[in-house]
C-alpha cells in the first residue's frame, strides 16, 4: 500500500509545472473585465507588461500588475531566476464566488445583483533565444 503511494507522489512530483507564477483570489472585479487586460501583457517580457499595466485606464491593471511583480518576485527569490529574462507566459481570469445581493423594485419584489469576483493568475517563464 505505501509503495503504490509512493510511486503515485513521484510520478505528480515529475509532471508538476516548476514555472514561477503568482495568484490573487477572491479579487472584486468582474473576470469579464479583467481578461481584456490579460490580453494585453501575454507572451510580452516582465519589463513591457509592467509598463503596459501602468498606463492602462482600465479597473483590474493595477491587480494584475501587482499579481506580475509578485511572480516576478517569486522567480528572483525562489527559484533564483533574472527578472530581465522572464516573459509572461499564461495568465487567466477565472471566475470565483458570487456575493449575491437584492435590488428592491416595486411591490415589494427584488432583482437579484450578482457582484462577481475572480482569481487571476500569472505564470512567467524564461525566454527562449
């Protein structure tokens, strides 16, 4: 029985993705909102996207871009890695929780609100030459 266990812990431990990333739960803005912006930053360098994110108007650049700088500081620190080689290789929006609240209307009814939320997560990965 513990050898089987073994065996089934080494072989999630050799498919297991080493690359640094960085996630931010729970964050209150819509995922609908924030994957333009992800957009924006995929497959560019550290240095572009942080730019990139610094000039953009719209509502999750700043999330995003501390979730990046946050990967990036992953990458130097844990894994030893230089943050002038490193690219944003994935980032995604998913959705999270729903806080669900009521607009009354008239007699006496209500509409439910959905105030959505959403987990983002940025993966770097070093470039190839």
């Amino acid at each position: 029985m513990a050898g089987n266990m073994k065996k089934k812990t080494a072989r999630i431990e050799e498919k297991k993705d080493r690359r640094p990333y960085a996630t931010a739960k729970y964050v209150r803005i819509s995922p609908y909102k924030v994957r333009p912006v992800l957009d924006l930053v995929r497959g560019k360098s550290v240095e572009e996207a942080a730019a990139i994110l610094t000039y953009t108007p719209n509502g999750g650049a700043d999330v995003i871009k501390k979730v990046l700088l946050s990967a990036a500081a992953n990458a130097e620190h844990n894994q030893g890695m230089d943050r002038s080689d490193l690219i944003v290789a994935e980032c995604f929006a998913d959705g999270g929780p729903h806080l669900k609240r009521m607009q009354p209307v008239s007699k006496g009814r209500g509409h439910a609100i959905l105030k959505r939320t959403c987990h983002i997560t940025v993966i770097l990965d070093v470039k190839n030459d």
